[in-house]
C-alpha cells in the first residue's frame, strides 16, 4: 500500500505545479511577435517606378503594409537612371518632409538606397524627387481603419393622417461649392542655371549643359525671340552656366542644374556661390 503524503505538503505541491503552468503559458503567450516586430520589407527602385519585384514595372502609387517595428529597405532594382526615396506629407505632394527620410540623389548605387524602421502605426507617402507624382509609394503601417456602420433606425409607426392642410415648402439654399484644391506646383528656378533663356531651369537646361561638354567650343543655345548668349560666354559673374562657380562648364555644371530641377539643396558649393 502507498505510503500517504503528509498533509502540511500537499499545498506546496500544488503550488508547484501552478507556478509551472503560468510559466508555460507565458511562454507560449510570448513567444510569437519577436520575429514579425523585427521583419524587414523590400522594394526596388526600378525604372520609373517603385516595386516590390526588381526589373518590374509596376502601378504608382505603390502600396505596402506592414506592422509596428517593422523596416523597410529600398534597393537598386535596375541598372540606369537616376532617383531618391523621399519622404513627403499629405496626399504625398508635399515633398520633402520636414524631418521625415530622404536617401538623396544616387544614380545606380550599388545597394541599398534606404533601410527604414516604422516603430509607429499611420499612413506615410514618399516619391522619387527627379520623376515627381509619376514614381511613389504610400506605406501603412499597422491595420488600416475599418469604418464602423452607423445603426439604423428603428422603423416608428406613421402617424394617421390630419384633416389639416399641407403647409407650403420652405425653400432650401442650394449648397455653396467648396473651392477645388489646387495641385502644388512644380518649383521652377531662373537665372544664372537658365542656359536656353525661357524662363525657368528644366531638364532642357541639364541638357543643354550636356551637350556643350561633349562639344568643348562654346556653342549658343536655341535662340528665343530676345535672344540668348551661348553657353561659356562672359556675363561679368563669370562663364554663363559655370553653377558651381569653378571657372568651367562642364558635366558637374549639369549635376547641379539637376539639383535645381528637382528641389533639392546642392551639397559642397563654395562659399558665396548660390548654385542654380
């Protein structure tokens, strides 16, 4: 015959045996969102266009989901052209965002553009500062909201009608329309960076530029209806076109007018020049 327990053990033991199974349970409980927190997601900056497979093409805005913590990371998809990953604000025409990510201008880098971490949940747009609205992404982060259905009434029964007379209608003001936003413009620059003299700094003038580095004599611009001096010409402010104010015009004249084009600060000019 087995031997009793002494009853003063009898509670221990059982405690014992609770303790362990809390244990367990955290375990299991615990042991499922390490992984998923830490997941990073990948898109490629390929031609024109932001995609989650490299060489693809695929509709813009772009959409990615992830969750909390999660990172995202954009990589060279396709050799040939030139890109930013940039943050922007609202619908995603605001751009660049005060504070917000910015790889800056790289052509082809050999790797990774951006890596990213999203610790918050929302809604974030970003887009390639050179192609504009034409090459972004939105990225949410978490579950996106599920509008929740309003109750519907409750049925009351029509009141019986009255001998009375129908009182007369009372007209009601038409609704006043709301003013339609406008989209927000494209920066446009002018001055010593308008080589071709229309009035504003475009990828006509990088391409000007271009052009009269692989033709080392000065060569003049399209001709307007006012005329326009040929490109290394002096102006009294030095070769027309030198942007970057080192006595030449050449290829790193036409980085700079790209700069200008599309918004962005030109790093590492000398002091007093002001570029494009």
């Amino acid at each position: 015959m087995r031997s009793a327990k002494p009853a003063h053990l009898a509670p221990l033991v059982s405690a014992a045996f609770l303790l362990a199974a809390i244990a367990a349970l955290a375990v299991l409980a615990g042991g499922g969102d390490g992984a998923e927190a830490g997941a990073t997601h990948t898109l490629f900056v390929n031609n024109n266009t932001f995609c989650d497979s490299a060489g693809s093409s695929c509709t813009q805005p772009h959409s990615i989901q992830i969750n909390p913590g999660n990172t995202v990371q954009w990589l060279d998809g396709q050799s040939g052209g030139t890109h930013t990953v940039t943050q922007c604000t609202g619908d995603g025409t605001g751009c660049p965002a005060a504070g917000g990510f910015d790889s800056g201008l790289k052509s082809d880098p050999a790797g990774a553009y951006l890596s990213q971490v999203f610790p918050d949940e929302g809604t974030l747009y970003f887009r390639c500062q050179v192609h504009g609205n034409s090459m972004r992404g939105i990225i949410t982060v978490g579950s996106p909201a599920t509008p929740t259905a309003s109750p519907s009434p409750s049925p009351t029964a029509s009141p019986s009608p009255s001998p009375t007379a129908s009182p007369a209608a009372t007209p009601t003001a038409s609704p006043t329309p709301s003013p339609t936003e406008s989209a927000t413009p494209v920066p446009t620059l002018s001055g010593r960076s308008d080589v071709n003299c229309d009035g504003k700094t475009d990828g006509d003038d990088v391409l000007a530029l271009l052009l009269h580095t692989a033709d080392p004599p000065p060569t003049a611009a399209p001709l307007g209806s006012n005329g326009c001096a040929p490109i290394g010409s002096g102006n009294g402010g030095g070769p027309k076109g030198d942007l970057n104010c080192d006595g030449l015009v050449d290829a790193r004249d036409a980085l700079v007018a790209l700069y200008g084009w599309a918004g962005l600060a030109v790093p590492n000019l000398p002091q007093g020049c002001t570029g494009p």
